[in-house]
C-alpha cells in the first residue's frame, strides 16, 4: 500500500489517511475520482455542437412522449400512417422546430438569482449536477441549490 501511504517519505508527514489528505478510504477516494472525471467528460460534451443536436433532438422526444404517454400507441400510430406523415401531423398541431429555437434563443433573463429546491431522487440529478459544471453560471443564472424535505415547501 505504499503508493497510498507513502511511509518512506521524508517530505511529507505519515498519515493513515489517503494520499490526497483527506480522511477515507481508498475505495472512496477512487469512487470520487471516477465522478469528477465524469463530470469533466459531460462538461466537454456539453461545449460541442454535437450537444445542441442532442438538445434538439431531447426536446422533440419529450414532446412526442407528452403526446404519446403509452409507448405502444406511438408505435402503432407510426407504423399506420408512415414516418413522413406522422412527422407533419405531429409539426401541424406541435410547433416543434420554434419550441427548439426558443431553447437556443438568448435573450436577457427575466430573473437571474434562482433558489432552487430539489427532493433528493433521482430526476433531480440534472438540477444539482448543472451547477458544479457550470451550467447555470453559463446562461448567466445566479442559482442556490438546496435540498429540501417535501414538495409543499418547494412548489412555490
Ligand atoms: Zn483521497
């Protein structure tokens, strides 16, 4: 274990905690390791043009998950009507590509400092994580994330 302990070290003291200073485990400190690296990963492919692509494409998914709850449905309207035809009688009562524009669209904010409380489960993950890598810094927002209890004290 000396790569962690270091013992034989004249320069620095002999603690039994991890190489990095800190006072976890091994494990823990790889386990960390691992997540900063993803996160510099999803910062990285959040800069690309790829992303915004992505983004386009999320947003239409969601919208067609709004107008087709059931999995199935969707499925079966495409498959009796066509790709090309879906598409336009999804656009005619969808407007999709200006729902897409808007999201790419800066303008100035209409307030900047957010509080934004969040239920710790797991949809609430782009919430908190859009914060250490910089995203609401990015589009300008000021933003406090909390972690709050129940929804009657964040529905506000
Ligand atoms: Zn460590």
């Amino acid at each position: 274990m000396t790569q962690y302990f270091d013992p034989y070290n004249a320069d620095r003291p002999l603690m039994l905690k991890c190489s990095c200073g800190r006072d976890h485990t091994v494990a823990e400190h790889q386990q960390e390791l691992a997540a900063a690296q993803a996160a510099v990963e999803l910062k990285r492919r959040s800069e690309t043009t790829e992303f915004e692509d992505y983004s386009n494409q999320f947003i239409e998914a969601t919208l067609i998950k709004s107008l087709f709850p059931q999995d199935a449905v969707r499925r079966r309207f495409l498959r009796a009507v066509g790709k090309g035809t879906a598409m336009a009688a999804i656009a005619s009562v969808l407007p999709v590509a200006s729902l897409q524009a808007m999201a790419q669209e800066k303008r100035s904010l209409e307030k900047t400092n957010l509080k934004i409380g969040f239920i710790p489960i797991t949809c609430a993950t782009p919430l908190i994580m859009a914060h250490p890598l910089g995203f609401y810094k990015k589009e300008g927002l000021n933003v406090e994330v909390t972690k709050t209890a129940g929804w009657a004290l964040i529905r506000d």
